[in-house]
C-alpha cells in the first residue's frame, strides 16, 4: 500500500500489560497476558496470529465486550486520546460505537434478526450523529453502496436471515462506519466476500485511513496485510511474539513461531497439532516446546523481552536468540546444535 505520512504527538491508542483471563472447566486460560502497543491516528495495525492466539479476545477487551464471566480482564492500561477506559465504564459507553467501531468476527451473532438491517443501521446513525428521518435513511443507503451492498435502496428493508454471511459482514461494518469513528476495530472484516468485494472494502479502509482513521485488523488473509497494515503484530499464547513495520516482517520473519505460521500459510487456523491453551508454558518462552531452536534460557523468567532484529528497533522479536548477550553454547536439544533463526538443514 501507498505510504502514509507519519502521525505526531501521542498515539490514539495505547496499551499496556493488558491481561484477561478466562476460567473453563480444566483451570486458567491466559487468553491475554501482558499484550501492549500503540496506534497512531491514520495508521493500520493488524493482529495475525492462528486461530486460539488471543486476537479477537485482545480486541474484545479493548472495548469492554469480553464475555465477564466467565473472562474477567486481570490487569493492564487501556488509554484512547488520553482517557483511561478501565477506570470509567461511562467513558467507555460513550467512546464505544461512536468514536471506536468494532467489527465482529461472526456477524450474525452482532445483527439482531428481529429488526432490518437497515432499521439497525438507522439507530447506530441516529445514536452517534445529528442526522434523523428521511438524511438518516439517505445515510444508511450510502453506507451500505460504500460497502459494496447491490441494490441497497432496497436491501435496507430487508432482514439479517436475508442475507449471505459476506453480505452480513458488509452490513456490520456499515453500522461500525456509521458514528465516523476515529478508530476501528475490524475482526476478519472480508473473509467470506470474494475477491471483488474485497477488493472494494479494502479501497474503502484505505480511503478512510488517509482521511485519518485508524485501524486495528485481525485478518488471516495476508493479502489483506500487504494491502493494508502498516504495522504487524504476531501474537502465539496470549503474547505478542513479534512486532514491526509490514515489509520487514513479510521479508524477515524473525521469531520460529512467524516463520513456521508464515510458511503454513493457507490460512492460519489449519496449522496442524496445535498444542492446547492448557497445555503451554506457564514460564519462559510459550512456543518453546516446539521451537527447533530453544535453548536453555528459553525456560527462564517470563516471556523473553523484546529485541531488535538486525539492530532495527522497530523490528523486534520476543525471542533469546536475539540478545546479543547471551550464551548460544548450551543447547536443549545437541543434535540439532544451536543455528540462526530460519536456518535449515538440507535433511530437515
């Protein structure tokens, strides 16, 4: 995608150590544990990630939509344009919908099947913005042809059941658009459109983040992230493993667990043996169990801090190997010995 001027001063969003955890019948789930970074206005962010990593779970709770119980969020600091959305659940009502919209992955479970869409589109007009009567219909009409909805003059009247999953998820993002919101949050925003569509949605974004939205996608479709993203933020665990500008981390996967997500690539929820949730390291590295390159310091502390990457700051990786200081000599597994990240034998 074409390259967007810098954003100044602070960014719009911001967090920290955030931490939400969900209790199921075998124990603790750390379904977010200690995720933070930054969006700046007009920016696009995208959370990739196989399906169970934490992403929807990490937006959810961004905008206080995590199911509590059985989720609760245990820590962390949430700030958008300065104000602190955990310390004020009015604060938060009043920035979610209207200068925060979120997209939702199953958008038949967010379409209310009782009323038409165009009724729901209406309500999220009216509720966020000055326009009401025949401007607000006018309005959601626009909204559902920007969103590539054939025919919508007459669409609007009809019911959520009326329409194709694709064609649900367009409506969705017209009711997130609806408050002109100053972030979005899209979760998997065009996975069941074809390509045409997609294509014309991602115009859209596109459109809207040069007139200073910002974006915060998860999307398995790295197309989608080529075309769109600025920055890419690899989550495994509940964790973020990975973090930098979209060329760099296309170009120089850095961390075992991108390089192995990316060279699975058909879609990220089909890698195969996925380890349960249950079942990770509690310390350490979380994807050291299935890491061909963990060594011994992989065990220790919590997850390994960030590193620069071929001493490029805003490349890093949450991975030992890449602290210039440590000892590479004392490996867990010796036959294999300790290698470069993405090194690999001719028999592998």
């Amino acid at each position: 995608m074409g390259e967007r001027s810098p954003a100044t001063g602070d960014p719009l969003l911001s967090v920290s150590a955030l931490r939400t955890h969900i209790e199921t019948d075998r124990g603790t789930v750390r379904a977010v544990d200690g995720v933070s970074f930054e969006v700046d206005r007009g920016e696009a962010v995208c959370l990739v990630g196989e399906s169970g990593s934490g992403k929807s779970v990490t937006c959810e709770s961004l905008t206080g939509l995590v199911p509590q119980p059985p989720a609760e969020i245990v820590g962390g600091d949430i700030t958008f344009d300065g104000v602190d959305l955990r310390a004020d659940d009015a604060d938060l009502r009043s920035i979610r919908g209207d200068r925060i919209g979120h997209v939702f992955q199953n958008p038949q479970h967010a379409l209310d099947p009782v009323y038409s869409v165009g009724e729901q589109l209406i309500e999220a007009i009216t509720a966020h913005g000055d326009a009401g009567g025949r401007a607000a219909r006018e309005r959601a009409v626009d909204l559902l042809r920007r969103v590539g909805i054939p025919r919508a003059e007459v669409r609007i009247d009809d019911y959520p059941h009326e329409f194709s999953g694709g064609m649900a998820q367009r409506v969705a993002l017209a009711i997130a658009l609806a408050g002109d919101p100053d972030l979005l949050i899209a979760d998997e925003p065009t996975t069941a459109v074809d390509v045409t569509v997609q294509a014309r949605l991602i115009e859209l974004l596109r459109d809207l983040l040069d007139d200073g939205m910002a974006l915060l996608l998860i999307t398995h479709d790295l197309r989608v992230v080529a075309s769109l993203a600025d920055r890419v933020l690899v989550l495994f665990g509940g964790t973020i493993v990975e973090r930098g500008p979209v060329g760099e981390v296309f170009e120089n996967p850095a961390h075992p667990y991108t390089q192995a997500l990316f060279d699975s690539y058909d879609g990220f929820g089909r890698l195969p043996d996925r380890p349960s949730r249950h079942d990770l390291p509690t310390d350490g590295c979380r994807f050291r169990p299935e890491c061909p390159h963990a060594v011994e310091a992989c065990a220790d502390g919590a997850q390994p801090p960030f590193y620069p990457v071929d001493g490029d700051a805003a490349h890093a990786a949450s991975c030992v190997y890449y602290d210039d200081e440590r000892d590479r000599t004392t490996v867990l597994d010796a036959d294999r010995g300790v290698r470069p990240v993405g090194e690999v034998d001719d028999d592998d």
